[in-house]
C-alpha cells in the first residue's frame, strides 16, 4: 500500500509539474508572439471592423447560399436529424467537393479529423496554406448534437474561404489569378497571412484580423444574418 501510496503521489507531482511548465511555455510563447507583431497588433486594434465584401465575394456568398438551400430545403437539421454516421460524412465530404467548385477553389489534402489533443480537438476545422489542406473535426459532425453539426456546414465554406484568400494573394504575386479582387484586399490579406494571430494570443484580435473577419463576414450572409444583392 505504501509503494502504491508512493507511486500515486510521484504521478500526481509529475502531472503538477507538466501543467506547470506548460503554462510558463503558453504564457513565454504568447509574450514573445505580441512582442515580435506589436506593429501588427497595434494596426488591428485601430481597425475599423465592418465587414464590407467586394463584388468577387457577394457573388459566390449568394451562389453558395443557393446551393445550401438546394442541399437543405428545409434546414439542415431536418435532413442530418435521422441520418447514420456513414450518412453524415458521405454528405459533409460530397459538401466539401461542391464547395471547391463553387469557390474556385482546390484544396491538396481535405481530412477529417478526431483528436483529443488540444488546440484542434475544440476546433470546428482549419485550414492550412502552407500545404493547402483543409481539416474538418469530425467528432463534432458525429456528435448527435444539431448545432454542431449546423456549425460544420458552415466551416466548410469559412475554411474554403481562407483557401481563396490563400490563392488570390498568390494568384496576384504569381500574375495568374486574383478572381476580381481590389490589389488593396489582397494586400490586406498577404499582410495578416504573414502576421496571423492564433486565439491563443487573443481571441478578440483572433476574430479582428482581415482574413478571420472575412471569413466569418462570408458566413453571416450563408447564414441569412445578412443580406446583401449583387454588386
């Protein structure tokens, strides 16, 4: 009983002591984050947030708002309440496949993902420039609750969105595409990809930067939260 008593106490201390210096990491790396985009983070914080699309964005928010509709006549949670599992992600990777197309938009490496790690495990998805992959949590699509699920729908196009804003700056530097963008977005956007602040830093300024304002701007149309005709 003492060794037992022993072994527990040394597991408990070693816990202790990894949440620790986990946090002293957290709290160094988030210091020395905002220390290196002070500049940045200063602009952010002046920054006046109304969500203002360009024409390129209006037009492909209405275009995929049709297509949901079509998709979802009469609500998401009215076709995904009964659906089985093998249903639902049949039906969110057919969704990612469509919403390529009408995004214009092509991802390398499209995964569904469970983990309990943190940060991802809490994460509706992601979206990788550096590889071009986009990552959807599937735990959350097969989680039985409908407003998760509501919210996945959506990820896949605020994901897919940072894929296009991802491809306009290159199109533009590279002098292929920029799908009708103002140089001024686009620059807008070059400059946060370079100085993105993670949630971890600060999530106000996470949800602030151009390219998540964007991003959840888009949605709010999707969503019916706004309206906007063709420009």
């Amino acid at each position: 009983m003492i060794e037992i008593g022993i072994a527990l106490l040394i597991a408990g201390v070693s816990y202790a002591l990894q949440y620790v210096f986990g946090r002293i990491r957290f709290w160094r790396e988030k210091r020395e984050y905002i220390q290196q985009n002070s500049g940045y983070i200063e602009q952010l914080e002046k920054m006046d947030a109304e969500y203002r699309p360009e024409k390129p964005d209006v037009e492909m928010a209405l275009r995929c708002k049709e297509y949901l509709y079509q998709v979802f006549p009469n609500g998401i949670n009215e076709r995904t309440q009964n659906m089985s599992k093998e249903e639902l992600l049949s039906l969110f990777e057919r969704m990612v496949e469509d919403a390529q197309q009408l995004m214009d938009v092509n991802v390398g490496t499209v995964d569904f993902y469970s983990t309990d790690e943190p940060p991802t495990c809490g994460y509706c998805g992601y979206y990788s420039h550096s590889d071009r992959s986009l990552h959807i949590n599937v735990a959350f699509i097969l989680s039985g609750e409908p407003k998760l699920i509501e919210e996945q729908v959506y990820t896949i196009f605020h994901e897919l969105k940072h894929a296009r804003q991802w491809a306009a700056v290159e199109g533009k530097l590279n002098g292929i595409k920029d799908y009708g963008y103002s140089d001024e977005q686009i620059k807008i956007w070059a400059e946060n990809f370079n100085h993105y602040i993670p949630t971890c830093v600060s999530d106000e300024l996470y949800r602030k930067q151009p390219v998540e304002f964007d991003a959840f701007g888009f949605e709010t149309i999707l969503k019916g939260e706004r309206q906007f005709e063709v420009i």
